[in-house]
C-alpha cells in the first residue's frame, strides 16, 4: 500500500440504514464491499479490504466517537475518500458504481413492493395524485392510467431530473406537476390542412387511410388522429 495503516479499531456503536432502521455497525460490511470493488478492477487480496476496512473505521471514530449512531451513506462516502486517499483511485471507481448498481436495485424493488400500495390509495383515493389532473376521471381506465403513470413518475424522477432537482421534488422544496408525462412534450396544436389533403397515416407498418371523400370519413379520420396524438403527448390537444 502507498500509506502505513493504522490497525488499532475503535468504532461506533450503531448504523442507520436507508430505510431508517438501525443496526449495529458490522466492520466485515465495510471489508466485503471494498473486497468486491477490488474483485471488480482484477485484484484479488484479502488483506489490503481487511485493512481498509479498519482505516475506515478507525476515522469514524475519530469523527463521531463510540457511543453514536452513523448513517449508511456517511460511511460509504468514507470509504470513496479512503480509496482515493491511499493511492486505489480504479477501485473508488468501482465501488462508486457497486454503489449505483445497489441502489438501482432498491429502487427496483421499491417499484415492485409499491405496486399493491399505489392501486389500494388510489381505489381509497387516498393519494393525492388521483386529484392532480383535472381530466382524469375516478374510474378503471382512470386507476389503470394512475399506475402506470406512477411507474414512469418514478423513472423520471430518478433518471431524467439531476439529483438536486429531485431531491427538491421529494424535500417538497418545489412540486413538478405531472411526473408520470415527464419524458414526453406537453400539449399541441395541429393544422388538419395535411390530414385533408393527404390522409391518415405517414407512420411505416402503420394503419393508414389516403384523402377523405366524404364528411364521415374525415371526420372518423380527425378522430384516430387527434385520439393517436392525445396518447403520444400530455396534456390538451
């Protein structure tokens, strides 16, 4: 290593975890995932994540003493830092992206544990969310539109928005209206100039309809077009 270890361990007591539970601070946690980011970058010792693990352990102390409570992402941070600082600047790097891939799996779960609860709040009318637009009626199609829709609010707070702006969102520092619309445009206005000259269609594989020559029949083909845009953009057309 490129700097001396001090292996003397004192730590603290107990750690929070991201759901808010609390459990006592387990050192071997903090060597097994070190040992991983070393697996991860072709390095296969043993000894260097055991004795990382108690640099780590031994700062935590020294930062918060012995009788605290430290929170998960206050050591995981610590542990960045001391990989850097002792010369491993690749297995930081790996760790860091252990440490997504970890919580891309949280948030997966947390989607699939939420489905049950966001279809009972909605029949209970229990979330707010079932009030948030003004067009959308209490119905099946309703609650049908309300779970998917909650599916992709989650994707877009948490892979369309900087982290800052969604942790504002959830802070309630700031409301962004309409989540679940949030990786398509909002609201237009369409000239039916083409759609009388040319038809319903231009969409490769798609169903398609050549120039009206009736009233009916332009009228049937407004329909399936406005119907086809109000499904591929939010809000009013």
């Amino acid at each position: 290593m490129s700097k001396s270890l001090d292996v003397g361990i004192l730590s603290p007591q107990k750690v929070q975890k991201r759901d808010g539970r609390i459990v006592p601070f387990d050192r071997k946690r903090i060597e097994r995932a070190i040992y991983k980011a070393f697996q991860a970058v072709g390095e296969t010792s043993q000894t260097i994540p055991d004795e990382l693990s108690q640099v780590v352990t031994n700062q935590l102390f020294e930062k918060f003493g012995t009788n605290t409570t430290v929170d998960i992402e206050i050591i995981q941070d610590l542990v960045e830092e001391t990989l850097i600082q002792y010369g491993y600047s690749k297995v930081s790097k790996a760790y860091i992206l252990y440490r997504r891939k970890r919580q891309e799996a949280r948030e997966a779960l947390q989607a699939a544990v939420d489905v049950e609860k966001i279809v009972q709040e909605y029949l209970q009318k229990a979330d707010w969310r079932t009030q948030e637009n003004s067009n959308t009626t209490y119905s099946y199609p309703g609650l049908v539109l309300h779970t998917a829709g909650s599916v992709m609010a989650h994707y877009t707070l948490n892979r369309i928005y900087p982290d800052e702006v969604r942790d504002a969102h959830i802070n309630a520092d700031i409301h962004i209206h309409d989540l679940s619309y949030g990786i398509t445009a909002y609201c237009a206005g369409w000239s039916l100039e083409e759609l009388i000259r040319e038809g319903f269609g231009g969409v490769k594989d798609k169903v398609a309809a050549g120039p009206a020559k009736h009233l009916s029949a332009l009228t049937g083909q407004m329909v399936n077009f406005l119907g086809t845009m109000q499904m591929e953009f939010a809000g009013a057309q």
